[in-house]
C-alpha cells in the first residue's frame, strides 16, 4: 500500500491511498466471503453457497462497493494506528479508481487533534503569585444582614406601598416575554427591580394597577434595551410589612450551635474566607492556562469548536427557560435576533474553551498523568450517591464517567501546576 500525507490547514489533513491489483484482490475475495452469507440458493444452507456459484448471484458493482468499503476501513484504520493520528469529526472518503483486476485509489479527508508545542509551562506556572485573601467587617455586616432578612416576618397588611416593605407584584412590557404578565415579588426599595420602577410602586396598595414609564439600566444583558425608556402595567397583589429580628446574641443562638453574637460572626467570616480562597484559586488557574496558551499556536479543530458551540447553545437555552420563564423561541422573538446570530456569539468561547482543554490535555500527556478506574468509580459513587434510584434509571453511567475522568484528570493537572505557583 502506498500513500501521500498532505496538511490542509485548520487542522484538516488529506491522505491519498493506493493499493496494488493483489492487495485489492484480496479484498474482492474478503468482500465475496461477507455476501455469500446472505444470498439463498436451492440446494444450500445460508452461508454455505460454494464461491463459484455466490459470484453468479452477486453483482460486480455490489462486489466492488462491499470491497471497496472493507479496503478503505481497514487501510485508513492501519495508517492511523502506525501515524498516532488522533482524528475528530467523521471522514470524507472520495474514491478515485475502483475497476476490477486494476490498483485501488481513494483519499480520505479528515479533522485531526493538531500537534502542540508547549512553553516552558512550568516557568510560567512559578511566576503566578497568590493574592492576599482579607476579609473586612463591611463584609461580615452584609452577611449577617443577609441571615437577618432570612428569619424576617412577613404579614399581609391593608396599607400603602413603602420602602422595606415586601410586595408581590404583577407587570407587562411588550419588550419582555412578548408582553405577557409576569410575576415577582422583592423587598422594595433595596435594588430588587429598577430604581425608578420601584419608586413608581411607592403609595400603592394591594389590587391597585397602575401604567408608567421606567428606564431600563444601563448595564441590562439586552443592549437593545439597556438605557432605553419603557412602558410598564404593573398591579400590586399584596403588600407585606416586614419585621427583621434584632441582631443580638438570642439572634446568634437562633441561627444554630452559637452562644454568641461574636461566635456567629466568626463562623461568618470563616465561610466567606473559604468562598474567597476558591474563587482565588479559580483566578489562578484561570491566570496560569490563559498564559501558558497564549504562547501556543495551534489551529483549532472547526468540528470541536461546533461541538462545543452546540453545548453552549443548549446550556444557554436551558437557561433562559429557568431564569426567564419563557421558551427560546419567545425569547428569539422577544430580542430580535435570529437562533444562528445567538450561535454565532459563542464561537470566541467556543474556540478558547477548545484551546484550553487542549493545552491541559498535552500538559497531562508530558507529565504521564493518569486517572485509574478507581478514582473514578470512587467519585462516581459520590456523585450518585446524591441522586434517588429513579433518577440513576434515567442518567447516563458511562456519561457522567467520561466527565468524572476528565475533571479528575485536569484537577490533577491544576494542582501539578499551583505546587509551583507561589
């Protein structure tokens, strides 16, 4: 068998095979073996029709087709395994020449894992410094005052709208779930809506609707609505005075095994300190792949990146339906984009998400790290062990093992590079 290797860029490469009059051959006669087996003849069990007589039964293009198939597996599989090419995507077979008693061409196009040339990553991986995790009162009051409004009082009272109090509410904007009523409820006053649509709901009482105009924020995720003014229909369904309870040593004992207010206080501020220590932790990891993959260029596969533009896309819709209330299609209509528009906007994501998984992927192979099937088993069981025997009916076993794999396999990965980060 002889073959051209050929690179086509963005990770795509092309290779050209011939084989020779007797390596085909001894495909036909593979190929006659294969069919013979499932044409009937009188006189003969199935699959013991003599070859002689199967090859009167048998087309010669369906002969051909059937060795033709056999050849192209069996060659593009044996050039593979001895290139360590590690294909993605399916394959473009194209046959070039396939006759009887004639060599055998065809070529196959296909999406490769592209070779990696990793930086000094251990370099840069010492050079990532630690921030200083602090911890201020400010913060420890704000959560406090979170616990606070947790074992708030509510009661439904005939009274007027007013700050701190809590109201349930029924409103309309045609620029949101296509003008239908949706429902919400807030503490007014303390930022729940926008400033001037809450300052509107001040002096209304329970049943009472009322139109006016509010100013959509700056910063809202919809730039075709941020800072635009909008027409709201609002009705007040209740309004609820709230009473906080005092924070004191009885409000500290009250919140579980603490004597005191200081001892709540400090079991505060050690949560918070841990919170911050993850999301320090996460920045680093996310500093040291962000600079180890800027000094590496590679192209990245299009077929991983649409793959992965299709997981976002769905995650992103199965957001919108939780967060929103709303199907996609009213959420589409809603913004005035197209789904492909919507798609497209997750292509740099895309691309870098690709890149890193890569780039670890290579790190790991250098450093022959390795996850044995009792890490995962062990992990997996900890995962389900979450889940109630109806739902473990539903999930994917072998699913959620490929992913247990791959984030055993990167954790390990992230703390080989932060032992020699400072």
């Amino acid at each position: 068998m002889q073959t051209k290797f050929k690179k086509l860029g963005n990770s795509q490469i092309e290779i050209e095979f011939e084989l020779n009059e007797e390596e085909f051959s001894k495909y036909i006669d593979k190929a006659l073996d294969h069919l013979k087996k499932h044409i009937k003849v009188d006189g003969f069990r199935p699959g013991n029709v003599p070859s002689e007589i199967a090859k009167k039964q048998i087309s010669n293009e369906n002969l051909l087709m059937e060795a033709g198939d056999l050849a192209v597996r069996d060659s593009y599989q044996k050039f593979v395994n001895e290139n360590n090419i590690e294909p993605v995507g399916d394959t473009k077979v194209e046959i070039l020449k396939m006759v009887k008693n004639n060599p055998f061409l065809f070529k196959v196009k296909v999406s490769v894992i592209p070779e990696i040339k990793l930086s000094d990553y251990k370099l840069i991986a010492s050079s990532i410094k630690s921030k200083e995790i602090l911890v201020d009162e400010k913060e420890i009051e704000e959560a406090v005052n979170y616990l606070q409004k947790s074992r708030a009082k509510i009661s439904q009272r005939d009274k007027e709208a007013e700050k701190k109090d809590f109201v349930q509410i029924e409103y309309q904007n045609e620029n949101i779930n296509q003008g239908k009523e949706i429902k919400d409820q807030f503490i007014l006053g303390e930022g729940g809506f926008m400033k001037d649509f809450e300052e509107n709901l001040i002096g209304m009482k329970a049943g009472q609707e009322k139109e006016f105009t509010a100013k959509f924020p700056e910063n809202h995720p919809d730039k075709g609505l941020a800072g635009k003014d909008a027409k709201f229909k609002v009705k007040i369904v209740s309004v609820n005075a709230v009473e906080m309870p005092e924070i004191n040593d009885e409000f500290a004992k009250s919140m579980g095994s603490f004597d005191t207010l200081v001892a709540l206080k400090e079991n505060v501020k050690g949560g918070i300190q841990l919170e911050k220590q993850e999301e320090e932790k996460q920045r680093k990891r996310g500093e040291v792949l962000e600079k180890i993959a800027d000094k590496i260029e590679f192209d990245v596969p299009p077929v991983m990146v649409e793959r992965e533009e299709k997981r976002l896309m769905e995650n992103f819709k199965n957001q919108i339906s939780q967060n929103f209330k709303m199907s996609f299609e009213e959420y589409v209509t809603s913004i005035k984009k197209s789904e492909d528009e919507i798609k497209k906007s997750f292509t740099s994501e895309a691309k870098k998400r690709i890149k890193d998984f890569l780039v670890l992927r290579e790190i790991g192979r250098k450093e022959n790290i390795e996850v044995s099937l009792q890490e995962i088993e062990e992990e997996v069981n900890n995962i389900i062990g979450n889940y109630s025997r109806e739902e473990i009916n539903k999930i994917d076993i072998n699913q959620i093992k490929e992913y247990t794999k791959d984030t055993i396999f990167n954790e390990k990965i992230f703390q080989l590079l932060e032992n020699l980060s400072h």
